[in-house]
C-alpha cells in the first residue's frame, strides 16, 4: 500500500516538492553557515519525495539544547510559513475522503517542517 501511495504522490506533485526543498538544501549548503540548514532540508526532500511508510520522531526520544535552539531560529527565520503550507494543504487534501491519506502526509510533513532539528526519520 505505501509503495501506490509513494506513486500516486510522486506523480501529483511530490517529485516537484522534493526538488524544491533538494535545491534550497544545496543554496544552503553553498555558506557555511548554511549548512545545519540545508541538511534539515535534504532530510524534508527524503519525506516529501516518499512519505508514505515513514514515521518522523524524536532522536532518542528527546531534544538537547542546540536542537531546541536551532529549531527556535528555525521557526523565526521560515519555518512556520513552511509548516503552515503543509498544514493548509493538509486539510484542503481531507476535504475528500480519498485524499485523507494524502492529508495525513501533509501534516507529518507540517511537523517536520515546523522543528525538523533533533527529529529522525525511520521507515
């Protein structure tokens, strides 16, 4: 079932969301000073390529302190329009009952985009 839903996101516009975020990863990585950034953003491209299946969580079930720092200057500096795109996408998606499944990836994707420091993606 993941694998068809994997598809069906690909085709509808996961591919196109996942070399977004690809690029501005890579224009991240480009500075320095980028670079927690742009890994954050390689690590949204890998869910937002093929969400279905994945589950994102907390590293060892907790966040230290830089993490929580990060995700602070994170939110400040885009993070929330990011987050609350998906969150919006999400919910247009659950209007329909076959776009539930669709809605719930949206919103995985909102969390990660909201704090992605200290969170892991496991399949």
């Amino acid at each position: 079932m993941s694998f068809l839903g994997n598809l069906i996101w690909i085709v509808f516009g996961g591919l196109i969301m996942a070399i977004g975020y690809l690029l501005l990863g890579v224009a991240y990585c480009i500075t320095i000073i980028g670079i927690p950034v742009g890994l954050q953003l390689f690590k949204m491209a890998g869910l937002s390529f093929c969400p279905f299946g994945r589950v994102v969580t907390d590293r060892n079930g907790q966040m230290g302190c830089w993490s929580l720092f990060l995700n602070i200057l994170w939110i400040v500096f885009g993070g929330i329009e990011m987050a609350l795109t998906h969150a919006v996408l999400g919910l247009i998606f659950c209007i329909t009952i076959v776009g539930i499944p669709f809605g719930k990836q949206h919103f995985k994707l909102a969390v990660l985009a909201l704090m992605p420091f200290g969170k892991v993606i496991h399949t």
